[in-house]
C-alpha cells in the first residue's frame, strides 16, 4: 500500500485547490492520485475512485484555463 505521506499529500493538494482555487494544486493532486491509481496494492475501488477525481482535476482545470 502506498505510503500514508502520499495519500496525505493529494489529500492536501485538493484541500488547498478548493480553498484557494490554485491551479497548480490541483494539477499536481491530479499528478499524485494518478501515481496512487497505478500502485499495485490499491484496490480496483480505490483506484477508480482516484482516477475520477484526477480526471474531474485536470478537466477543471483545462477548463479554466481557456482564454475568454
């Protein structure tokens, strides 16, 4: 199982993504639980679960990144 650091810090990313908007927080969160999604110990729930929320991530975030 990956380290509890790990899932510490893409909790934490996502945390200070919805609290201050920071694009850069998310895209990291999203980096990190596609890491988490490819380990190996990781049940096919908790993975599905970590790749939704990296896609819901990055989809956010290439959406706010279109110029007006």
């Amino acid at each position: 199982m990956p380290s509890s650091a790990l899932w510490a810090g893409a909790l934490s990313l996502v945390l200070i993504h919805e609290e201050t908007g920071c694009v850069h927080s998310a895209l990291h969160a999203a980096r990190l639980l596609e890491q988490l999604s490819d380990t190996e110990e990781v049940d096919d729930d908790t993975r599905r679960l970590c790749e939704r929320a990296s896609s819901r991530l990055t989809r956010q975030e290439a959406h706010h990144a279109r110029p007006t």
